[in-house]
C-alpha cells in the first residue's frame, strides 16, 4: 500500500515475534514493540531532527518504566495493576 508513496519512509510496521512460552498480553506487545512505551520510545526517536535532545528525559522514563513491568510480569506472572486498570482520564 506504501509503494513509491511520498512519505513511504516514514512508515513502521510490526509483526509478530514467538518466542513459545506463555506471556502476560504486556509482554508480548513489549516484545513485538507495539506497546505504548516502545511506540512512544519510537516517535521520540523518530522527531530527534525536530526535538533535539528535549525528549531525552522522557524517553528515559518510558525505558525504565518498561523495564519494569517486564520484570514484574516475569516474576508475578500478571501485568502491573497501573498497565491494566489504566483508564482515560478525559
């Protein structure tokens, strides 16, 4: 669908990685990059030219808070309470 498009370069697709051992939802969306830290790890990276070094600190905190909740999907077996009951507050 993005073929010889303007704009084709820009686009990002993601797909589905087995690994073959039973995973919390969160985890298998970290692990195919489609969660919404990796997603906005990527549109961070992707603006570098535009941001500069002003989403440095954010981006950290989205590692770090994947960090996280990888770690506490591994040892609990659950994803994290924040990660599930998340709600829009608007």
């Amino acid at each position: 669908m993005t073929y010889k498009r303007k704009g084709q370069n820009l686009m990002r697709v993601r797909g589905y990685k087995e690994k073959g051992n039973i995973d919390t939802p969160l985890e298998l969306a970290i692990r195919n990059e489609t969660d919404r830290y990796s997603l906005a790890i990527l549109a961070i990276d992707s603006l570098k030219s535009v941001l500069g070094n002003k989403g440095s600190s954010t981006r950290e905190y989205l590692l770090n808070t994947r960090t996280a909740a990888m770690n506490y999907a591994y040892e609990t077996g659950q994803d994290p309470d924040n990660y599930v009951n998340w709600t829009w507050d608007y």
